[in-house]
C-alpha cells in the first residue's frame, strides 16, 4: 500500500507554480519540491529561518495523503454523528467553561453580537474546548498536500506560506501548529488564509494567538460567525412538527415566513403556532420519520464554519444544551443508535475482552476497531457495517 501510493507520488509530483516539470516515471522527491516552497515563501515575506525551521524535516506522509482521497468506509447516520459529538461529557465540560470563562464570553457577545452559547458549543465541537487539537504537524501535512495531493495543490501551497507567515509574525509559536491533515489548526481550528483574514486580538497582548489564547480563538470565532451573517437578533431555528403527508417544501433553500410555515400546517414543537416575518426553511435531516427543522439565516452561519447540516446541527443542539435549554424532542428514526465518546471507549475494551484485537483502546474509531466491530458483527449474526452501534455494543457486554 504505502510503496504504492509512494511510486504514485514520485510520479505525479505538482509542479504548477513550483518551477517544476512533472513526466511520468519522474524520480523527485518531496525535499525538492518543498525547497521550491521555501523559497516562495521567503519572497512573500516570511523569514528564510523561520521557512527553513518550521519545513526541515518534511517527508512524504502517506497517512495525509489517504485521508485527502479516501472516503469513508460507510455512511455516518446523523444520529451516529450526534451521539459522539453531543454527549453528556462535552455537555458537562460545556457547562464547566461557559462559567470558567463567563466574562471573557460575556465581553465576546456584546462586541461581535454573536451568541455566547454558539462560541462555546464550536469550541467544544472543534477541539473538545482545546483538549485535542490535531495530531498534525501542520506545516508539514500542507507540504504534502501541495506537493503530493491530487487536488488542489495551488490552495494548499497558498495555506502553507500563509502558515509560515503566521509563525514569520509572531503570533504562534512554530511548534505549536498542530491540527488536522488538511492544514486547520488551533483551538477552533482555522485554515490559515481565514486566520490571516478573521483572527483577532482579544486579550490585547498583540499577538492573534488562536492556539495558546482561549479570548483570542473564541473572539476570533465570534468575528467569523458574525462575517458569516449570525445576527443575535434571530434564533438559529428550532424543532417543529410537521403535518401527517406533508408534500410542501423543504430544504434549507426554500425559505418563507414563520407565518407562511403556519399555514401549511407547521407548529412549533410544543404545538405553538407559527407566526411573524422571521425567514426560515424546513429541513428534515433524517427523513420524513425523523426530528423537523425550520432554520433561519443563523444556520447558515454555522454551516459556513463546516459545509454539513448534522455540524450545524451539532453545534445548535450542544448551544442549547450547555445553556440549560432542551434536546432535540422527536426521536431519531433508529432502533440501533449510536454511541457516545465514552461507549465508543467502552466497546474497544468489550471488543478485546472478546477476542477481537483492535489494539490499545483510545476512543477513536479507525481501521483497526471497525474491522474488529466487522468480525463481531458477524459472529452474532448481524448486518456487517463496521459502525459502532448499539447493537454491537450490547452484543458485547456493554450497559
């Protein structure tokens, strides 16, 4: 696998815009077409030490390269993707920080008009309130996306001299640029031409640090959701319930009045009747037999951090949550949901235990742990999906 993806690498090296010349068969490696990205980035500003430090060292890296091309080995259900992102341990460290950190949100609110709720449920969406950042060396995963990515090496390459002029300014420690494989990086993970462009300086020490500084990363989420449209003047939406046959319209393109809602038949969740001007549209992420939706311009704000209505969703209800508010009231369409952070643990452990070797347990759901959840599965006669569900869990000895 990896002397494969290698020859293919070696082979198809980007050279647009590097001064290089790509033939099939060719033989360069990655030093060259990095030393070429040192040099442009030391004619765009960026200090030749600072360029020199922050790229020595920068190899082939097959695991960012899999992870640009692949996809994933089965379809995340929205109510896997809730369960794991939305459980009581991040609701709980939610509730924890908005205390912790009550002035410093308080003050974000009032300058940016952004809700302090929405800030601390992405922080804890994005870095679980800056406790996991990435296992990236950033620098280095854009080098190889520029120099042995199969798409986009033009953006990639311009996120990488960003980074260097990031680190060339001061504002964050070279080897403190963790995130993740394509280049996003502190603790709300910001792509490095959105942080030269929306990062501010909130704690006022000079620096846009979104990596070591929890007032700059929040205010700088703060400044990006309201760049995107959030205005506090409006909610992000809530749950309805939606007539028995419903065949009106739906998608978060089609919008109309809370009014116009209320009279195709639409109430608020609790069976209030809609009404006012506000613009909304209906979504349905699960389907017809699953929890309803009407979102308003706010939403799209969220969808703007990460193009996906389960993230936007994610956020809305983890907001709600970590302020006291309610969850979400119509069940997911699902007898087999789901697992938590803490499950997912859990069944790595059940999955040892009963033979199925996925190696150190961590909570994190790779390979090695949907190929023991596939033997599993098998075994006691299951559907062989690999998703950590209840049923396997259970299956198990979970409780």
């Amino acid at each position: 696998m990896q002397r494969s993806i290698w020859k293919r690498f070696v082979c198809a090296v980007i050279g647009s815009g590097l001064g290089l010349s790509v033939t099939t068969g060719s033989a360069l490696a990655i030093e060259s077409c990095v030393a070429s990205l040192k040099k442009q980035a030391i004619a765009k500003g960026v200090r030749p030490e600072v360029a020199e430090r922050m790229l020595a060292g920068a190899t082939f890296d097959e695991k960012v390269i899999r992870f640009s091309t692949s996809q994933p080995e089965y379809k995340t259900e929205i109510w896997d993707y809730m369960a794991f992102l939305v459980d009581a341990e991040r609701i709980k460290d939610g509730e924890k920080n908005l205390k912790k950190h009550k002035r410093t949100l308080s003050a974000i609110e009032k300058r940016y008009g952004v809700n302090r709720h929405v800030v601390l449920a992405v922080w804890g969406i994005e870095s679980d309130y800056g406790q996991f950042r990435g296992d990236f060396y950033t620098p280095h995963a854009l080098a190889n996306l520029a120099c042995a990515g199969k798409r986009r090496s033009k953006y990639f390459r311009g996120e990488l001299i960003k980074t260097l002029q990031i680190a060339s300014r001061g504002d964050v420690p070279e080897g403190d640029f963790k995130g993740s494989w394509a280049g996003a990086f502190g603790q709300t993970q910001f792509m490095p031409s959105t942080y030269n462009s929306l990062a501010v300086d909130f704690d006022g020490d000079g620096r846009k640090d979104l990596v070591n500084s929890v007032p700059d990363a929040l205010a700088s989420t703060a400044n990006f959701l309201k760049n995107a449209g959030w205005r506090d003047s409006r909610p992000w939406g809530f749950e309805v319930k939606v007539p028995k046959g419903y065949k009106g319209p739906s998608g978060r393109k089609k919008n109309s009045s809370l009014s116009t809602w209320g009279k195709r038949g639409l109430t608020k969740i609790d069976g209030t009747r809609l009404t006012g001007k506000l613009e909304a549209a209906l979504i349905r992420p699960a389907g017809a037999k699953g929890p309803a939706f009407l979102v308003t311009r706010n939403f799209r704000a969220l969808r703007s951090y990460n193009a996906s209505t389960s993230y936007g969703l994610a956020i809305a209800l983890l907001s709600e949550l970590v302020s006291g508010g309610d969850p979400f009231k119509t069940p997911w369409p699902t007898d087999n949901p789901g697992l938590s952070r803490a499950q997912r643990l859990e069944l790595q452990k059940l999955l040892n235990k009963n033979g199925f070797n996925v190696g150190a347990p961590d909570g994190k759901v790779g390979p090695a742990t949907r190929a023991g959840i596939r033997k599993a599965e098998a075994k006691y006669g299951m559907p062989v999906t690999g998703r950590p569900s209840w049923n396997v869990y259970y299956s198990l000895g979970g409780r």
